[in-house]
C-alpha cells in the first residue's frame, strides 16, 4: 500500500493486513470502541455500552484484568439475551442490538483479530438497521455496509494516523496548559474543543502543521446533522493520534 491509497483508502480490510503489529494493542481496543460508539443508540444503558467503557479505561490502564473479564461477560451475556428475544419475538430490533451488543464484546477482548471483528459487527448494526432485516444479506445490505465500512477507514485514520509520515513531538510544546486542556479533552470527550488545543500548542511554539491541521480538521469535529442520508459522519475518538501525541502515549 502506498501512502497514497492509504490516504484514500475506503476498504479498511486493506488498511488492516497494511497495518499487521504496527498498531498498538491499545490502539487496535479504541478503534473498535470508536465503531462501536457510532451505533451507540443500540445498547446505550445495557451492560454492553459499560464494557465498551471498562475496554477504553482498560486501554489507559486505568482498570484491572479481572474487571476486564467481568465486562466482556457481561457484554456476551446481554448479546445472548437480545438473540433468545429475537429468536421469541422474530423481530428486527433485538435482532440488531444482539448484532451489536455482540461487536461491544469483542472490543473488549484483545487482539487483532477481535478489533477487526468488532468492527465487522458494528458495520453490520448499520446495515441491518437501513434495511430494517434481521439477518439474510442482499445487495442493498452489502452497500450499506460497506459504506460504513468506508467510515471505519476514517475512523483507523484517525487514530493510527499516518504511518508513512509520523509527526514528531517536542516535549516543550507540552506546557502546563497544554497539557492540562489536553488531558480534559480526552476525559471528557471534549473533541470539539481539538481547535482549542491547536492554538494553544501554536502559543507554545508548535509548528507541526500536519498535528495542527489534524486537530482543526472541520470535518472531524462534532455537529449536528440535518439530515439521515448515509453513515454517522467520522469524528475525532479515543485514541486520535494527534492527541495521543500531545498526551505522551505511546
């Protein structure tokens, strides 16, 4: 793959044999969480949306192993609990959040392998959904699916960023009040405010263009749409590798 086609890349099974062990382990846990997160409304208040949660604190190490297992537990609980109401009631809705409480539970797991099916599965949330079908595969599904597929390239690209061309970071841009509004971005979600950060790094005397045009990136921030048509647009997630850098993590 070239740098080229990896920029423009809208097949992430192409981005993923590229990658192999150049991704972190942490890495490869936020991108599934990060899908996982597109479908949200589906397993929001179950025990499925809390194990995405332990996985991303998990990740920072900001949780134990044993708490880890419990999650995924719980996740792979919940996913059999929405097939047996499908499989009662034939309808679409449960089959869908089984589908996706089922992509919550491998984000959780380590590995590769896991990420890449987490991912596979939330694609799937996506299609299942548009088409409103449970189970079955047709055209029309397939399109939508790889049409969030193409998403998820985004989503890689945003937290891997561009390994032909790493950014690199002086430490002494990494001032108290970088690093405090960096660290509050990141807890809270707050990627709106990555322009912020942008020009508080420029304050410190940063001029990586490729960090900074990252965090400015309009087309990244979160907003509201004012229409249905397509996949949830890519937005900055855990693990953006811009912020990673100001943060320090490996």
């Amino acid at each position: 793959m070239t740098e080229a086609e990896w920029l423009a890349c809208a097949d992430p099974a192409a981005m993923y044999k590229f990658l192999g062990g150049r991704a972190s382990h942490r890495k490869w846990r936020l991108f599934a969480c990060a899908c996982c997160r597109r479908h949200w409304h589906w397993v929001e208040d179950t025990p499925a949306a809390k194990a995405v949660e332990v996985a991303e604190r998990f990740a920072d190490g900001r949780t134990t192993d044993k708490k880890l297992r419990a999650a995924m537990n719980q996740a792979d609980a919940v996913a059999g609990q929405f097939y047996d109401e499908y499989r009662l009631t034939q309808g679409v809705e449960p089959y869908i959040a089984h589908v996706h409480a089922s992509a919550c539970a491998d984000a959780v797991r380590s590995g590769v392998r896991f990420a890449v099916n987490a991912a596979n599965f939330a694609a799937q949330t996506y299609a299942y959904e548009i088409t409103n079908t449970a189970g079955g595969v047709s055209d029309l599904w397939q399109a939508h699916k790889d049409a969030e597929a193409a998403a998820h390239a985004g989503v890689l690209r945003d937290i891997v960023g561009n390994p032909f061309h790493p950014v690199g970071f002086d430490p002494a841009w990494r001032t108290t009040d970088v690093r405090l509004l960096a660290e509050r971005i990141y807890n809270d979600r707050a990627f709106d405010q990555l322009p912020i950060l942008a020009d508080a790094l420029q304050d410190a005397g940063c001029g990586a263009e490729r960090l900074l045009e990252h965090l400015r990136d309009p087309a990244l921030l979160p907003w509201e749409r004012s229409d249905a048509t397509g996949p949830p647009p890519v937005e900055h997630a855990r693990g953006c590798w811009a912020l990673d850098l100001v943060l320090g993590f490996a």
